[in-house]
C-alpha cells in the first residue's frame, strides 16, 4: 500500500473515531413534507411530462403560473394516462410497469395521489391492458361523482377496466370493440369514439357494472377526418376535424345529441392555409364563453400534430373569432382554467410553459426548462 493511502485510511478512522462519541448529541435532522393549500388555486397546473429520453418513466409537474414556480412532482410511468378528479382531492395515473425496467413480468396499476402533498394513497392492480399509446387527455377519466375511474384498454381490441375508488377495487371491464377512449358522460359512465363514425355511451351503476349502452351516429368517416382530443364543457364536448370544423355533441339529459357544426377557418381564411394543429388543438375557457384554438397556416396533411405559434379566440355562442393570441414560441398543447380570470397555458417542445392573460388576451409569462416533453396540461375544477 502506497503512504498517501495509509494516510487518507487512519485519518478517515480516526475522525469516524473521534466524531461517534458525540453522534447522539446532535440533533435529528427531519425532512418536513410541503402541504399545498387546498382548495387549490384555479391556476394551478398539473403538467404531464412523458419525458422522451427516458423510456421508462414519467412525472407530473405541479405549477403556480401567477408566480412561475414549481410547487411538486409525482412520478409515474412513461407515457402514463393521468387525470384530476372532480372533487380536486385526487390526481390519478394508470401506470403500467415491468419487473426488470424495460422487460419482464408487466405490472398495471391505478395510483391515487393526494393533491396536498403529492404522495400516493392508495393502489390498485390492473388487468394488464392498459393501452400504451402517447398520452390522451380521455385515456383516463373520473365519473362526476368521484366514484368510478375508467381507464382505456388496448391489446389491440378495445375496453375500459372500471376501478371502484371506494371500494379500491377492479369493478369490471368494459368492451368497447371497434371504439376507442371513454369521455366522461353523466354521474356514471362514458362514451367511446367509434371508428364507423358513432358514438357509444356506456351507462353504469353504483358498483361499476353496466346497465346499458346506446349507439348514436355522431360523423362521416369517409368525409371528416375526426380529431379525437376534445374538450369538454359541462355535458357538451367539442370536437375539431383536422380542416378546423367544430363538431359539438351534447351529453345532456342522458342523451346523445350532435349539435350544429361551425368552423374556425373561413374560406379566405381556408384557402391561405389556416387550420388547427398541435396535440391538445382546443381550449375551454367556460366563464368566459371562449374557446381557444391552436391554429397554424401552410396546412397538409403531414401537419395536423404540429406545434404552432398562433391562437385563435372564438365566442362560443356565436363562433365568431374575436381574437388572436401569439406565443414567442411554438405551443403543441393547451389548457385554460375555469375562473373568472382565466389563464391559458401552452406547453412547448422545449420543455417549457407559455401563460397567457384570457381577461386581457396578452401573453403573461413563461417557465422555461421545467420538464423534458410537457405533453398535456390539466387544471382544477
């Protein structure tokens, strides 16, 4: 052995030594838990990060837009599903998990985790058909009453495994053969985009079985291309086709009902280009009847998906455009609180949020590089 290395040994011993006399002296140190505020802030923003340079694992950044600043993170699989309930007490993830990382035994799972202080509660274990697809808004959705949770299966036929979150439990399992998603609909159930153009709503009891289920011609798929990712206000969902019309279908009542279509392009508008793009295109702003639309120009076919600078504001009464939002960089998502002095917020590709001031229709702020892809972006109730 080299002296240097005799030296650095009896000095380490004799301070390990010298300090274990006094070790139970010293005070503990004690790593205290943050609680955030509950009710939270109708700005609060709940960001899903996919994170693609990690395959494996994903995260929920937890943002106050008012002071740009990080208040938490959860951590969830990659590409995991999440979703807030409507009571705000609980933010839910339907992760999906190998035993050796990236292979091995495949374990599903439903997290609860309390909004307070972000750590899970509870768990229950899936059948593993959970669908691994990039991350939808209505891959997982809560029932209104905050009683049932469903979560979208793909293996490649198609059902929604119903969790009782009371009773923590897998409830049934739902097929949907030929649709796809679940939309929250009612106190209980959900409704299912189907690829022949209809839509299916699946009602449900207080246990989570079916008690029935209804078929209702919604669009033509050999005529409209359907965007999926609507956007829900109340019983009514929006839909965009990727050439920006707007096909609205309410839910109310217990019944299907399509509602007059209108669009976001006018001709002129239609013949420069104009047209929705982005992966969360649309926006609800309900105190304000406004919706919000993520629009590019040079549109084809190869850029329905494609991030963009330009926001369009509609009055959602009339479907007039009324304004014009920029962002300093391109947005791909977007999200809108439900106040009476809204925020949007637009995720970019950079890893960073743009805010906006609804009220005042400026662009208000950004936080730059606090996930690696913030993918979609979910707000309090």
């Amino acid at each position: 052995m080299r002296r240097v290395d005799r030296h650095c040994i009896c000095t380490a011993l004799a301070l390990a030594m010298a300090t274990s006399g006094v070790r139970a002296d010293l005070p503990v140190d004690e790593i205290g838990a943050t609680v955030l505020p509950f009710p939270p802030d109708p700005h609060r923003v709940y960001i899903l990060d996919v994170d693609f340079k990690n395959p494996i694992a994903g995260r929920v950044v937890v943002v106050d837009p008012k002071q740009k600043r990080m208040l938490g993170m959860t951590t969830n699989a990659f590409v995991a599903p999440t979703a807030l309930s409507p009571d705000n007490k609980t933010l839910y993830s339907a992760n999906l998990f190998y035993s050796r990382g990236s292979y091995g035994e495949r374990t599903d799972v439903l997290v609860a985790w309390d909004t307070q202080t972000l750590r899970p509660t509870w768990e229950v274990v899936l059948p593993g058909k959970r669908a691994s697809v990039l991350t939808e808004k209505y891959a997982l959705g809560i029932s209104a009453d905050n009683q049932l949770a469903y979560i979208f299966n793909l293996t490649p036929s198609t059902s929604v495994t119903v969790v009782n979150t009371q009773s923590r439990s897998v409830a049934a399992e739902i097929d949907i053969s030929g649709c796809v998603l679940n939309y929250p609909v009612g106190t209980r159930g959900f409704a299912s985009l189907c690829g022949d153009g209809q839509l299916q709503v699946v009602t449900l009891d207080d246990h989570g079985q079916e008690t029935g289920r209804t078929r209702t011609p919604f669009f033509d798929p050999d005529k409209v291309r359907l965007n999926e990712r609507a956007i829900a206000n109340g019983d009514t969902y929006y839909f965009t086709s990727t050439d920006g019309e707007i096909l609205p279908v309410s839910f109310a009542d217990g019944k299907t009902t399509p509602l007059p279509t209108w669009s976001l392009v006018s001709e002129q508008e239609r013949k420069q280009g104009w047209a929705p793009g982005g992966w969360q295109v649309l926006a609800l702003a309900p105190r304000l009847d406004r919706l919000y639309a993520l629009m590019h120009d040079q549109h084809s076919d190869g850029k329905w998906e494609d991030p963009g600078t330009t926001i369009w504001a509609f009055d959602l009464k009339t479907g007039r455009k009324v304004g014009v939002l920029e962002s300093p960089k391109p947005v791909w998502s977007l999200q809108a609180s439900s106040d009476k002095a809204p925020i949007l917020v637009g995720t970019d590709l950079e890893g960073g949020v743009q805010f906006f001031d609804l009220t005042t229709g400026k662009h208000s702020g950004a936080m730059d590089k606090i996930a690696d892809t913030p993918i979609l972006t979910l707000s309090p109730w």
